[in-house]
C-alpha cells in the first residue's frame, strides 16, 4: 500500500489508519511531497515515509507494537532529542509509550513493526 500526502494532516491520517495517533508538523516552507508506504509481510511490516520538507512527529506508540527505524541515509535524523547515526538502528525499549522525532527533507525512513510477546 503506497500513499501519497501533500500536508501534515494528510501524512497523519495515513499513520492513524494504520495505528498510530500522531500529531505531524511542517517544519520547512515549501509544497509538501511524501509518500507513506506499508509493505514487508503480515508478520513483518515495514512502514516508510519518504518527504520533501522537515516534519516533526510526535504520538503515541502503537500498542503491542515495537517499531524499530533503520537510518539508511547519511543523514542525522533526531528521535527523542538524539542522533541517529547512518546505518544504525533505533527503538529498543518496549518500555516507551510515546514517539517524537524529526524529519529532515529528502530522509525516507523506514521501521519494522515487530509485535511485542509481552
């Protein structure tokens, strides 16, 4: 499933139709370009977001979900006030029910949404 969004509002509505209450805010001027997309398997998905603009997420957590991002850029994309450096992964604690974190223009993120066995 691929989506296109041209607003904050829209790229919000897109991550509530799969779980996520997010608040989403445009950081840069200019005409928003994103896509949102859902693929991976059933027991695996792998959600992307890709944009034009700096945006800034902030929400809760999908319950019994843990989403763990893969920085695949070389750039330094901030979650929860911190780096995230190229090629590392982000979002071991099972413990955190809230997410905030930016995106700069031109990041596609990525994150496998594995469910908790707690």
């Amino acid at each position: 499933m691929e989506v296109a969004f041209h607003s904050a509002p829209g790229l919000s509505r897109s991550l509530q139709a799969v779980g996520f209450e997010m608040d989403v805010a445009q950081l840069s001027r200019g005409r928003l370009e994103g896509s949102f997309r859902l693929g991976g398997s059933r027991q695996l998905p792998v959600l992307s977001i890709q944009t034009n603009q700096d945006l800034l997420l902030q929400g809760n957590r999908r319950p019994g979900v843990l989403p763990l991002s893969l920085n695949t850029t070389d750039q330094l994309p901030v979650v929860s006030g911190v780096e995230i450096k190229p090629g590392s992964l982000h979002g071991f604690h099972a413990g955190l029910n809230d997410i905030f974190f930016s995106f700069l223009q031109g990041l596609t993120s990525r994150q496998l949404l594995i469910r908790n066995a707690v």
